[in-house]
C-alpha cells in the first residue's frame, strides 16, 4: 500500500560506534576517585535542533537526584565515571525544553512518516559528536526490544549462525516531533511541517491507531482546513466527537466552521447536547445556521444528508450577471457542477450546467435557456430513493426541496455511496480495539 | 450561497439519532459484553461441576468472586474511558519491555489454553449434538468452528458477530427456568449463597479455585479495557462506564448462580458422580436442563455450550493478539494483509490452530481441558494485580482519576485473598496427603 521506508541503514553522522540509551539505563556511576556512587536512571536531553543534547544524568542511590553531564568524564563498558568526588556533586538546574529520555520518550508510541504507521520506540540511538552526546534516531526494530531484555548478542549469534543480516531499524530523530498534551507530559510525534504535508486521508489512517489524548494533539498541530479535512474523513461520527470534545471550544469551532455543513452537523448531532450548543455559539453566524438547519433533519432522509453548500441564482438574472455571482459565492468544487435557478421566495425553477452558462450569450435571461424539468427529492425521501434517482438520471448531486417545491439543500453523489454501500467497503479502516 | 428559512423547530440534538435507549445500550456495552464472554466453556463447566459435585456448598464463592471483580473491571475500564489506550500499552510505557514482556509471555500461556479449553468446549457440544457420530463429529466440528470464527473475526465483522453471539447467551435463561423447576430447596440456596461452606479436601479445593479462576481472568481486564477504550468515551461518561461493569459482573454471576443452582438441584440431588477425567461428563452435566427440557436437556445444554465456546474463541485470540502487537508496536488491525501485518496475522492464526488442533487429540479427556484453564488463570491473578494496581494509582497517567482509598484498600484485600488462594492450591499438589482426599 505504502511505499517501505529505507530501513537499517546507519544514519550518516554515525561513527563507527553505535551508543544506546539502554546501554545507559542503570549502568554502575562511579566518582574521580573510584568509588561508586549510585545507578543511571534516565537521561536529560536539551531540545536543540537538529539533535538534541543530552545535558544531564538522573541518578538513584545518590543524595543528588540529577547532575550535569559536564560532570562526566568518560563513559564505557556499562560504567559513567565522573571528574568530581561523590561528595561534591551539585544538582542539575532544570531548564525549559527539556526532555527525560526514559520516562518520557522510551517505549512511547511514535508515527513513522515513511511507513505512516504507529511504531514504538524500543531504543534511542546517541551519538558523539564534537564532544557533545547527542540523540540521533529512534530504534523501532525487534533488535531494540531484544536489547531491552538483554538478548541482542544472542539474536546477532542466531542471526549470525544463518547467515543473515540483522539490521536495526531507525528513524533518524530528525524526522520526529514531540507535541506537548494537556493530558499527559511529552507525546512524540512527527514534524508538524510533514504532517501538513499529507493527505487527509493518511492523516486520519494515523489518527485511528492513537489514543483520544494523541489525536487530538495531532489536531492541534494542524490548520484549520486541514483539520476540517481529515476530520471528515474520519468516517466514525463517535470518534470524531471525541476528538473535538478534546479541544478547547474556540478551535473546535474554527475546524467545525472550515467543515461542510452536513458533515459538521453529523458530527455535532453526536455529541452532549450542552457541548454542541457552546460550539455552535462560538460558531460564525452564517456557517453556525446552515448547520442548525441540517441539524433538524432526520439522519436517514434527504433532509439529513443534504448539504447547504449548493448555488442557487435567481431567475431574473442574465448569464453574465450568474457568472459573477458565481464568483462571489466561491462555491466548494463538489457544488458547482450544478446552478439551481429559483424565484424571490426560492421556489425551485430550473437548473443550468456551468457549462450552459458559460456558452450562453451574456445578456441572455437564465430563465430562457435553463433546464425547467429539474429532478429533485423531497426532505423525507429515503436515502435509498434518493441514491435511486442519482443512480437512474446520471446525477451528481440532486436539490431537496421541501412540500412547496422550496429549494433546502442538496445530495451529492458522494455522500449517497457513502450511505448506500456496504460499510465494509465504505469504510477506510475497521477497528476493534 | 443561498439562505433559507430559519430554523423552527428545536434543535434536535443529543445522539436523537440514536435514542436515548440506544445511548445506554451502546455505552452500557462494553463490561456486559465482558461479563457474558466470561461465561464461556471453562465457565459453564467449572459452574456445572461446582454444582454437581458439590451442591450448593459453593454458591457463596460467587459472592466473593463479585466483590473481587468489581475494583479490577473498575479500574481497567476507568484507566480505558480517561486513556483512551488498552492495557498492554499502558504496561508497555509504564513498565518497560522486560516486565511488560513476560507479562504478555504468561497472557499468551494463558489465553492459549483458555483457547484450546473453548475448542474443547466446541467439540464436546459436537459430540453431544450428534452421539450417534461418535469421535467423527469433533473432527468435522471443530475444524469448521476454527475456520468459521477465523474468517468471520478477520473478513467479516466482528462487532456484529459478538452482537448475535450476546443475543444468543440468552439460551442460558435455561438454566434459570430450569432450577426453578427443579424445585430446590431456596430457603437453603440462599442461605448458602451468603454463608460460606469449606471442605478441606483436594476435590474441593480444585473446583473451588477454578470457580475463582473460572470468573476473575487476566483476559477479562484486557479485553474489557481494550473494548471500553474503543467506544472513545469521554471521562465525563465514567458513570454509565461503570454501571455497565457492574451490570456485567452481575451478568456474570447470575447466570453461574443459575447453573450451580440448576445443576445442585439435578445431578448432586440424584447422586450422580461426575468426574471431569471421564468422557461422559458432559451427557451427565447436561441432565441439569432436563426438568426444563426433559429428553432435549442434551441438545439444550450443547447448544448454550457451543455458543459460549464460539463467542469466546472469537474474542480470547483477538484480545491476545491486540495485547501483544500492542504492547511491542507491531502493525495491527484485522483488515490488514499478510504482508502489512506479520505478526499480528501469526499470532492471531497460531492461537486458533493450536487451539483447535489440541481440542481434537484423539481421546482427549474434554471436562478436564475445559476445567484446567481455570487453574492456570486462577493462579495468574495474584501475579496481574499488582501491575494493575501501580497503573491505577500512577496521577502521571490518570491524573485526578487515580485510584482513590477505597478502591486501594479493596484491592489490596482482593489481592491478599487471591494469594492465600494461590498459596493453599499450591499446597494441596505439592503436598497432597494435606487435606485429605
């Protein structure tokens, strides 16, 4: 489906030595003098970019809870030795934009942009470079985990003994982003640029496998639009409620506002009352009452699955005055394809193709050249009726109209075949858990 | 664009598309489903042996088995409305990789014998079904149940199938109408629901555990966390959440209750042995339904007996799989191919093939399969609980819906208690003169 990210290839700034944070992770911390002082418990890391600097040590055992990795003078063989006397150890200043690499990175759930799946991260890969220990990559392989429970070197013997390659599988840290939560400290994810980058569609894909905290932090990292788009593509009404719950009200009504009407009235129909009323207000006017009005419909009729996104020119005007009225409603691609031609009190008269428009005189009256037998549907006309006349007359989308033949709204091709096919095939993803 | 007329009518909000009712039903879904997949082969035969070897004697264990259930489907269904995660996942960014690893080492063993156990249970009700086939009818049986719950979990849709399987369980009203026909004594049934009875002998003790065993089972706490952590519910509907558990743990035991009860007032009124190892427990077991059903008691209790195996075998090996590729960041997903999802595929294939190819080892003793699980899962909880208890409390996780006092003092005695249990199980194998015989 998706093209395979170049996995196993060691990142460019490597040396010849590969470092790990597990290699760290309880390893034996000893003073000047020898004697030992206490365990490694986690890293701190500075976010500096591209890679971050690890600046400090979290020990255990220790009177002193952290200390500055200045303090350390070397580092090998499972052993930290550092320039001071355990005595003399001071504590490490926090500083903002600071990471603790175990407990906040380790084993957390990350999105690899190549393979735009949710993988884990089993390991971090460091780096020495200019004197400075830097984090470079994440290992999401089955080498990592092996590593973490201390079996690498017997897999790399197995690996070994039948003749095959066992590579590690890295994401360069360059390609990740941590996004901060309300919920919970630090979630990793990628680089809000590529994320803006993707589909909507892929987007959303990612968005299934994260956990309503996670998602909604990927909402908050993108644009309105986008935001608007991949909500709409998320198919379940429920866990698109749950992502805009998660949001505060003023952004979740931004993304309702750049949604279609019909959609953000499904949406909002699925969620608590009170909170569908707040976003509402917090909605502009006109976005806000289109959608009010599709609220009002049952969800299985026309009515429900009209959107309010259609043109509608009045009857009197020439050719060339539609077209410029066409221009100033700056209609969505799905809705102008048709151009509804209606009276002072929005009685439905007639329809015109844009094509019919465009090649007509420019003087010439709408209501002279436009298409007067218009097929429309009723507001409480089954879906399956109205996937019926889409079907039977080729449309593209079909007008609604209520029992005075008033133009409310209009299906769309697309959101009938939505309805109509089997849910398995609708559905871009199942999930169970 | 257009505007038109104003809306008039109220605003028609609130899930009306779905009804109230609906609302209850779809959030009051995920501990009733829990609590009835918990009445699956190993249940309805640790229940069914419970009452026909004992009688009432055990009736009160269901009491305590409830007060258990109540703090851990409490928690994991919070720790899954307020993260949104599953179980394994919380372990695996709490915990680390070696903890985390062996954790889901002992849910595999586990799950893969509970497993084999509803195959068994798959086979048995076969073998029921059609006496006259003999040995033939599990080999053709349990084959088609291992393909049908394969392809109907993977490539058709498992919410729906669950759906069915759950509205079927009601053929376990027949317990139910059943012991009432039976004409127990109630004054007595009560009263030894809520006095408890011991027998300081092995038999005793063994049913006594895998009644335990049988109710509170490692797979229970993922599933249901998995489960409530896929509605998306909103920590705002905590409450209905947890109604739903206990409405499920009261599923759970009303129909054990039943069972114990139907078959006390049968088969240990009329002093039929019954003994797990030999090959006609089942047919005995099955004269529990007959004051109901009389001459189809047979063909009753192998119906019941085949959907609670069917609705388990379905969920256990997704559950189980869900958990690890969870726990190790692994693809998942059942739409996804082969090549997309290695391991998750294997995994989920290994646990039905093993599963049902043990299920049809020649002249397997059936009871006993279907019963041994119990004891495996019995003896894991002790080990669970305490994971189970660091999550809950962690305010990095669940922030102000970290456990609170009550729920950690009752825990800690739902702890204590499952250990003591552990411990004198333990005792009567190895030393096996101790309690007598």
């Amino acid at each position: 489906m998706f093209k395979e990210p170049s996995r196993g290839k060691v990142l460019p700034l490597l040396g010849t030595s590969v470092i790990f944070l597990s290699d760290f992770l309880n390893a034996e911390v000893v003073d000047v003098k020898q004697h030992r002082v206490g365990r490694v418990q986690d890293l701190i890391v500075l976010m500096t970019d591209p890679f971050p600097k690890v600046t400090g040590v979290i020990l255990k055992g220790t009177r002193v809870r952290s200390i500055d990795w200045s303090l350390v003078r070397s580092w090998d063989n499972k052993e930290l030795s550092l320039k001071v006397e355990g005595s003399q150890l001071q504590p490490h200043q926090r500083m903002e934009a600071e990471l603790w690499l175990s407990r906040q990175v380790l084993d957390k759930q990350i999105v690899d942009m190549d393979g735009r799946r949710v993988v884990r991260v089993n390991d971090l890969q460091l780096s020495q470079v200019d004197g400075n220990l830097l984090l470079v990559g994440v290992d999401i392989g089955a080498r990592g985990l092996m590593r973490r429970v201390g079996l690498e070197g017997l897999g790399r013997r197995v690996a070994a003994m039948l003749g095959l390659d066992w590579p590690h599988k890295l994401i360069s840290w360059e390609a990740v982003d941590p996004v901060k939560s309300d919920v919970s400290s630090v979630k990793l994810r990628i680089a809000h640029t590529k994320l803006a980058g993707m589909h909507p569609a892929d987007i959303a894909e990612i968005v299934h496998e994260l956990s309503p905290d996670d998602r909604s932090a990927v909402f908050a990292a993108l644009d309105d639009e986008k935001a608007a788009d991949t909500l709409e593509e998320i198919q379940e009404t429920g866990m698109q409620a749950s992502i805009l719950e998660r949001l505060d009200v003023e952004r979740a009504s931004d993304i309702l506002e750049a949604m279609k009407p019909d959609e953000a009235a499904d949406l909002l129909a699925d969620m608590p009352k009170e909170r569908a009323q707040l976003l509402l207000q917090k909605m502009e006017e006109d976005e806000a009452e289109d959608v009010e009005e599709l609220l009002a419909y049952r969800e299985d009729t026309a009515g429900g699955l009209m959107t309010t996104g259609y043109v509608a020119v009045l009857h009197t005007l020439t050719a060339a005055q539609a077209i410029d009225r066409l221009r100033e409603l700056e209609p969505d691609a799905e809705s102008v394809y048709y151009v509804y031609v209606i009276d002072e009190e929005e009685h439905l008269l007639g329809v015109l193709s844009l094509r019919d428009l465009i090649v007509a005189k420019p003087d010439t009256r709408i209501r002279d050249f436009m298409i007067e037998k218009v097929m429309s549907v009723p507001v409480d006309a089954s879906i399956r009726d109205v996937g019926a006349v889409i079907a039977k007359y080729n449309l593209l989308a079909v007008p609604v109209v209520d029992q005075h033949n008033r133009i409310q709204g209009i299906v769309t091709v697309d959101d009938v075949m939505d309805r109509v096919l089997p849910p398995r095939v609708a559905a871009r993803r199942r999930r169970i858990f | 664009m257009a505007r038109l007329g104003k809306l008039e009518q109220p605003l028609r909000f609130v899930r009306s598309r779905r009804g109230r009712l609906l609302v209850l039903i779809s959030v009051v879904g995920p501990g009733v489903i829990t609590g009835v997949t918990d009445d699956d082969a190993t249940g309805v035969t640790g229940y069914a042996l419970a009452g026909s070897q004992f009688g009432y004697d055990l009736l009160w264990v269901l009491v305590v088995t409830s007060i258990c259930l109540w703090p851990i489907m409490e928690m994991v269904a919070r720790m899954g409305v307020v993260t949104g995660k599953g179980l394994s996942d919380l372990m695996r960014e709490r915990f680390g990789v070696a903890p985390t690893l062996w954790a889901m080492l002992l849910l595999f063993i586990a799950n893969a014998a509970t497993t084999v156990a509803e195959f068994t249970g798959i086979a048995a009700a076969a073998q029921l079904l059609f006496p006259f086939a003999g040995d033939t009818a599990r080999y053709v049986a349990v084959p088609i149940a291992a393909v049908l719950v394969w392809v109907l979990v993977l490539r058709g849709n498992f919410r729906i199938v669950e759906r069915v399987l759950l509205v079927l369980s009601l053929v376990f009203v027949a317990y139910a109408i059943s012991a009432f026909m039976a004409h127990p004594p109630w004054g007595q049934v009560i009263r030894q629901t809520f006095i408890p009875t011991f027998h300081a002998n092995t038999g005793f003790i063994l049913i006594f555990i895998s009644v335990i065993g049988t109710t509170i089972t490692p797979w229970m706490s993922f599933f249901q966390q998995s489960n409530v952590a896929d509605k998306g519910l909103h920590p705002a509907d905590l409450g209905y959440e947890r109604a739903d558990t206990a409405i499920g743990i009261f599923m759970t035991q009303i129909i054990a209750f039943f069972i114990i009860v139907a078959c006390g007032a049968t088969i240990f009124a009329h002093h039929v042995a019954v003994n797990p190892s030999d090959p006609s427990a089942f047919s005995k077991i099955a004269l529990s339904l007959a004051p109901l059903a009389g001459q189809y008691a047979t063909l009753l209790f192998a119906l019941g007996l085949m959907n609670a195996s069917l609705m388990a075998a379905s969920v256990l090996p997704l559950t189980t799989t869900y958990a690890i590729t969870e726990a190790f960041g692994l693809e998942r997903g059942i739409d996804k191919s082969f090549r997309e999802a290695p391991a998750f595929l294997t995994i989920y294939t290994t646990l039905i093939v093993l599963g049902a190819a043990i299920a049809m080892f020649p002249g397997a003793p059936l009871a006993l399969i279907t019963n041994l699980p119990n004891i495996v899962n019995g003896l894991l909880l002790p080990l669970l609980l305490p994971l189970l208890l660091l999550l809950a409390n962690d305010r990095r996780i669940l922030g102000r819906y970290a456990n609170g006092l009550f729920t950690n003092v009752l825990s800690g005695a739902v702890f204590v208690f499952l250990t003591g249990v552990t411990v004198v199980f333990l005792a009567s194998i190895f030393f096996p003169g101790l309690f007598g015989s």
